[in-house]
C-alpha cells in the first residue's frame, strides 16, 4: 500500500425562504426542537436566508507504519454551536486518528450508523437521526467488507448542540458529574443487498446539588442506555430505502435532535427530596427512499418521528414530540457538482399536547467539490 494524501472540500451555498418562524439561531435548517413553544415567539412569518455555513475542507492521509496502516483525517466546516450558534464559525467535525484496530479522537459515535443517513440538502437532517460527533476511543476487533464489530468508550457530557451539558439536565441549582466514560458498541452484517447494524449505549449520568439548601438535596444520578437498529436496503437498481428505529432513557443528547436527557420529576414521599430527576424514555423512528431518475437526477423523500415521555414536573411548553419529512430534487451533472431543491417540513408539539407549531421551507442549494490526492512523494 502507498502512502497518500488527500485534500478535499466543498463550497455550499443555501438560499430558503421560511413560511413559517424557527429560533433564529437556526434559521438556515429544520429542527424540530426549535420550532416556537409559544404564540407568536419568533414572529413575523417568512423570511428570505442565504447561508454557506456547510461550506467544508479537509485532509486525509494514509500510511503505513510497521506492518499496519495509520489513517488520519481531519476536517471542519461553519456552522456554529453553543455560544456560536447561528453564526459563521469554525466547527470541526472530525479530529481522528486509527492505527490497525485502533482509533482516537473526534469522529461519529460508535452508536450511529453514517451510512443510513438519506441525502438531505438540509445540515441537519432527519430529527430522529442518531446523530453525535464525539471524542472517544474505539476498537475494531472485525472489520471485513460486509462484516464489523466496533466498541467504543467516549467522551460523557455533551448535548446535541454542541453546548454545555448543563442544558440537557432540567434541575435547578445541580450541575452536572461525569466520571464514567460512555460505552458503545455496534455490530453490521450484510451483502451486495444492503445491510443491517444494531448498536448499543451505556452511560452514567450524575447532578449534584450546590443550592447550599439545609432543607433539600436535589443530587442524583441516573443510568442511560439505548439501542439502535438500522437497515439499507438496495430494492432495485434505482431505488434505496433506509430505516433506522431508536429506543432508550436518557440518551437525548445521541439523537439529531432530542432535546433534555433528565425532567424534572415529583418525589413527595421524600420531603428532603421533593424533586428528582428522571431520564427521560425516548423513540424515534425514520424511513426514507432514495430514487435515481438517471444519471443526473436524483431524489430523496421520507419523513422521521420522535416522542419523548415526558416527566411530571416539566415545563408545559416541554418539547414533548417531533415531526420531520422532506422531499427533494438533485441534479449532478459531474462528480463534483450538484445543485438542489428540497421541501422541509417540521411539527413540534409540547407536553400534553397543549401547543404545536409548524415549520415549513423550501431550500435551494449549490455545492462545488473538489479533491487532490498526493501519493508517496514527501510521504515517507
């Protein structure tokens, strides 16, 4: 094997047009979760934007050191997070290094499956998509062509936004303890058909109580876990249909677009702990089909469902479920260049059902590849 090295990127451009209204941190995407929980929270209807936060570069590289292969790749685009969020900033997406069996590093979770994921003009994507780009350590005792076994140990404390924990535990006065990393696993088997991937997650979640209150203690701890089924299936020569169904408590923050890993939750029986926390059990489900028309057009359509069981004590206006479905046109004429269409169209309904709003856009997008491969020369 040489070695190499690839340069590789491309430049996104977004034009939409929102009928309805969306947290403007996230206005160039389909979340459900950010859909307003109240009246008129981001009035006016209908707003015009333009965005090339997906825009992205990268580098990949390949050698061999001994007898095994080391592989690298390190890459970012602009789409701000936590205290960035709707801004153009530097996000990386992956940091990661593996050597045989061995890998290190920022890169997807070991509970996902990348393959699944219909093509979307949206960044974000289906909202129950099992979705979490995290530091972590992972090995691969099989990795074969149709068959792989992976587990990883990773980085707790994290929400699916990118921000700080914190955000995803609804208690007062706690902060979050995490001194257990989170263990994933996955296994895949499948053939020229497609292909079937269950994973799995455990993990440890901590508060503790720093109000100084003599009269309560809110402390706690709960134990998440979850499971992830997913299936690609080539139908026809044209047609690819991809499914994936997730179900677990306090696994939130693995989802797209999840919402709190821990409610709020009455404990009356306890006077010094009236309140307590409580993961939240969560189920998600997608589907999507893939159709190419010929060699330059193609589509995707589907839609996804996620719901939460809520606890007792959370706020009326919680995120409680979410709808997300779109459809798509995509014209490629070369390797490198695709331009596209897509509707989106989001639900999202509060505890109880008490409030829902809508979301719908239509996005068009415009992306410009490109890629350089270097081998052996200065390499070695």
């Amino acid at each position: 094997m040489k070695n190499s090295l690839e340069l590789y990127g491309s430049i996104i451009t977004d034009v939409g047009y929102d009928f309805k209204t969306i947290d403007p941190a996230w206005f160039d995407v389909m979340r459900p979760t950010k859909l307003p929980s109240r009246e008129n929270q981001f009035a006016p209807n209908g707003t015009v934007f333009y965005s090339l936060r997906q825009t992205k570069f990268g580098v990949k590289s390949s050698a061999m050191i001994g007898k095994k292969e080391l592989k690298t790749q390190f890459d970012f685009d602009f789409f701000g997070f936590g205290k960035d969020a709707g801004q153009i900033a530097f996000h990386v997406v992956n940091a990661y290094a593996q050597l045989g069996k061995f890998g290190v590093g920022q890169t997807p979770s070991v509970f996902m499956d990348m393959t699944v994921f219909p093509q979307t003009l949206d960044y974000w994507g289906p909202a129950a998509r099992v979705f979490f780009l995290n530091i972590q350590a992972r090995y691969i005792p099989i990795e074969k062509e149709e068959e792989r076994l992976m587990i990883g140990l990773e980085r707790p404390g994290a929400t699916s936004d990118g921000s700080n924990y914190a955000g995803s535990i609804e208690l007062p006065d706690v902060k979050p303890v995490f001194n257990v990393p989170n263990l994933t696993a996955h296994y895949r088997n499948g053939g020229k058909w497609g292909h079937v991937q269950v994973g799995g997650i455990a993990k440890s979640i901590k508060w503790k109580d720093i109000s100084g209150s003599t009269a309560y203690n809110l402390s706690g701890s709960a134990f998440a876990w979850g499971f992830n089924i997913s299936t690609v299936v080539k139908a026809t020569e044209n047609i690819v249909l991809k499914t994936q169904g997730v179900y677990g408590t306090g696994i939130e923050n693995y989802l797209a677009d999840g919402g709190v890993d821990i409610g709020r939750k009455s404990n009356a029986e306890n006077p010094s702990k009236p309140i307590k926390g409580n993961a939240l059990p969560v189920f998600g489900f997608f589907s999507f089909a893939e159709l190419n028309w010929n060699k330059w057009l193609s589509s995707s359509i589907g839609n996804t469902l996620l719901h939460i069981e809520n606890s007792d004590l959370q706020s009326p206006v919680a995120f409680h479920k979410g709808q997300y479905g779109l459809v798509n046109l995509l014209y490629q004429p070369v390797s490198n260049i695709m331009i596209g269409i897509e509707y989106q169209y989001g639900r999202r309904d509060a505890v109880d059902n008490a409030f829902h709003s809508t979301g719908s856009k239509l996005q068009l997008s415009f992306q410009f590849g490109f890629s350089k491969v270097f081998v052996d020369k200065g390499l070695d």
